[in-house]
C-alpha cells in the first residue's frame, strides 16, 4: 500500500493540474509504481532457484549490453558517437550505470550463495569487467554510487558481526577509503584550478608572423594548468583552421559549441599559443577531436576517467567566475535546484500538480531571465525536488515515507540484495529524476518490489519463498 501509494498521489494531483495531457503522459510512465506492488504482493509463492534465474538473467542482460557498447566503441556497429556516453544505445548512460551497479551486487549475493570455484572465478570475470566499463563509461555517478553502496552495506555488516580486533581493523580500512578518495580528488581540484602566475608574468606580443597577440587577462580560465584566454590571434587561427578543416571557424562543433572556442581551450591543454603555428602543429586525429567538440587533449582516449573529474572541477570554477553553467551537465544541476525551490517557494503546501511541472520551470525560468540558453532551461535533475514540485512538502513527506517505511517494517535492511539497491536508489535521486522516465520508474519499481517480496531472508533455506504478509 506505501508503495502503491506513490502512484496514488500523482492521481491526486490531476485534481488541481491545467495540464491534463501531459499528465496522463506522466500517469502512463509512472504505472509500473502501482501496478508491480500489486503484482509481486499478491502473486503465487516463487522458488528460490527462479528468483537466481531472474538475477542470472538479469546479469546476463546488463553483459550483453555492455559487449554492444565496446561494438559500438570499435565501430563493429555503426553508431553516431560524439560522447563517449553515447555509446549506451538503449538507455541513458547514467540509467545504465546504476543497472552495472545492481548487476555487480546481484554476482556478490550469487557468488556468496554457490561457492564453487568455477562460480567464484566467472563472477570475479564479471565484476572486474563491469567495472572497467563504468571507467570506460566515465560515469561518475556509476562509481560514486557503487562505492558508496559497497561502502555502507560493508560497514552495516561488519558491525553486525561480533565485535573483534579484525573487525576494527577492517572498519578502520573502510573508512580509509572515503579519507584517501577525498585527498586524490583535492589533489586533481589543486592541480586543475592552480593559477599559473608565471605565464601572466611572461605575456607575448607578437606571433611568429609579426602579428600582435590579444590577452583577456580578466578571465582566470585554466585547461591542464595553462591561461586559456592569452596569447591569442583570431585572424591566423581563423585562416590556419579553415584552410584544415571543413568546418568553419566560425561555425558549431558537433557537440554544439562555438569552434573557435572549442579550438581555444584544445590548444591551450597543449601549452600551445592560439595562432597560426598552434593549428598548423595539430594531427589529424587532433583536429578531428577539435571537430567532435574535445576541449582537452587529454580527453581523446577511449576513456578517461580522471578528465572527466578535473572537467567537472573546471566546469566548477567557470561557474564561480562567471555565473552562467549553460552546457555544463554537472553545474547546470545547480540552477535546475534553484528553479525548483524557487517554484516550490510559492506552490509549498501542495505543488502545481501532475501535469503542470514543466510549465512551471519554463515560466520560472522565463520570470526571473535565467542566464541559461533556452535548449538548457530543464527540470530539477533530482528526484526529490521534483516530487515537491509537483505535491509540495506533503507530497515529499509521503514519498519519502514510501521508500524509508517498507524496508524498515520487513526489517530487509539485513538483505545485502536490498540495501544495496535501495542505497543505489536513493543516491541516484539526488542528481536525476529517476522516476520522471520510463527506465528510471521500471528500473525503481521492479528491483524495489522484487528485492521486497520474494527476497528471503539471508539466514533461511526455504526452497519456495511466500509473498510478503499485509501482517
């Protein structure tokens, strides 16, 4: 009934929507939260082997989808990748990510339940493998999520275990890792935002052509530890690049942003002056990169984990300096959370309704002239402030209430299964709308009702697990 309920508020809230279409549209996408509940609770006993075979089925699933990725990434399938992300064909990438994520728990529960040494070796294979593809992936929200899953649900059990000197040490171990991720990340923060006052000092002013160099020393922006907008002459980069390239210097990369810029920073990540001489040194490969809309030399390998985090710090930055994160995946997040607690400032009680979320973002963001281009102008990228947006405090009191009462009431925070996934759930939450998309709201109804109902108990040894008892 809790859970049910998170689709009972949502037809509640036609009573006050204007937008009826779109509501309905909602209404749809959102019907796995009523009707899977209904479903799995009601639904006749299941063995424990078919709950493994669903899991294995599952696992295989996510496998087989991660091998088309690396068929796309070595153009075995022809597919238009601008983004290494792009290369999650059937879902979003981040959707994705917290599917590998459930898939590596899954191998963890099977691999602890069949401890054969062929079973030990094959989810080794697979869990190795998964996370190489997260890397692959650059998801960071992949990682961040996995880690901190793996990180609590480690914690929860070892201080369910009789308390001994090896399980301090072990405890001592865990929190080491949050400690030394914390430096590693300060490290890469101090490295991409250090501010190289020598080369402030050692301005130029003429190209090797005679032709004077312009300097925007107001601007603090850094690729790789270099000035980006110093030692710059449009002209010569503007005729080297068009005589190399199809795409105008003038025009839009494939990933939509200004070329000249994209150009810009790409050579700057080099420690290459913007003139002629700058094109003229790029390869081919470096100018097809530029083309693709790679700002950052470093960024061109397959997979780079590490640039995609000193990117986000940089995307950090520019937001301080500048104010405007339009095109920023990370920092645009920022605004979407201001617009939302803009809007629900003035609609707190109840929310403007089911089908009235996305008007009320455009007209917020048209009434108060957000800094961001219109194509970036989106919602709340956080599930939570989306529910309140749209029911209001009351609204998020009940869903919160929803995904915190069914564990805690079947006790399934001793199931390793379950809280790994209701962890992974209610991370993904804060920066996505999980629930707003058809994958997201499949992915969070049927894990959750699954993991649920037919879930034993880790301790039991039942062949056949009941539904479980309203009582």
């Amino acid at each position: 009934m809790a859970l049910a309920g998170i689709y009972v508020i949502h037809l509640l809230g036609l009573i006050y929507t204007t937008d009826i279409d779109y509501a309905l549209k909602d209404l749809r996408i959102k019907l796995p939260l009523l009707t899977l509940p209904v479903i799995f609770s009601t639904g006749p006993p299941v063995s424990r082997k078919r709950i493994d075979l669903v899991l294995s089925v599952f696992i295989i699933a996510v496998l087989v989808a991660t091998v088309v990725s690396m068929l796309v990434v070595t153009k075995i399938i022809n597919y238009s990748v601008n983004d290494i992300r792009d290369i999650s064909i059937f879902i979003s990438h981040i959707r994705f990510s917290l599917l590998i994520c459930l898939a590596i728990f899954a191998v963890i529960y099977l691999v602890f339940k069949y401890k054969s040494t062929a079973t030990i070796i094959l989810s080794a294979t697979l869990i190795i493998w998964f996370g190489i593809f997260l890397f692959i992936l650059e998801s960071v929200t992949g990682f961040l999520v996995l880690m901190s899953a793996a990180f609590i649900s480690l914690i929860i059990y070892l201080f369910k275990k009789p308390f001994t000197a090896s399980t301090a040490v072990a405890v001592i171990l865990l929190f080491l890792l949050p400690v030394s991720g914390f430096l590693y990340f300060k490290k890469l923060y101090e490295q991409a935002t250090l501010y190289p006052e020598h080369e402030i000092n050692n301005l130029k002013e003429y190209t090797a052509s005679g032709n004077p160099y312009e300097h925007y020393t107001d601007r603090r922006d850094l690729e790789n530890g270099h000035i980006v907008w110093i030692n710059i002459n449009w002209d010569e980069m503007e005729v080297a690049w068009n005589q190399r390239s199809s795409y105008k210097f003038d025009s839009l990369d494939k990933k939509g942003q200004e070329l000249k810029v994209t150009l810009v920073r790409f050579l700057t990540s080099k420690g290459l002056n913007k003139d002629k001489e700058g094109v003229n040194s790029l390869t081919d490969d470096e100018l097809a990169s530029v083309e693709r809309g790679v700002t950052n030399v470093d960024d061109q390998e397959i997979s780079n984990l590490r640039s995609r985090i000193s990117e986000i710090f940089w995307e950090y930055e520019t937001y301080k300096m500048y104010g405007n994160p339009g095109g920023h995946s990370v920092m645009q997040r920022v605004e979407f959370w201001k617009a939302s607690l803009g809007i629900l400032k003035n609609n707190s009680l109840v929310g403007v309704g089911t089908g009235d979320v996305n008007n009320a973002f455009v007209n917020y963001y048209k009434e108060t002239d957000s800094s961001l281009d219109e194509r970036w102008r989106l919602r709340a990228h956080n599930q939570y402030l989306s529910i309140a947006v749209a029911f209001g405090i009351i609204g998020l009191t009940y869903f919160l209430f929803a995904i915190i009462y069914p564990m805690s009431v079947t006790k399934k925070f001793n199931s390793f299964l379950y809280l790994s996934f209701w962890i992974t759930a209610i991370l993904s939450m804060i920066s996505e709308d999980t629930l707003e998309t058809q994958a997201g709201v499949t992915f969070f109804a049927f894990f959750n009702t699954f993991y649920l109902f037919y879930l034993p108990k880790d301790n039991t040894n039942q062949d056949t697990v009941e539904p479980l008892s309203p009582n």
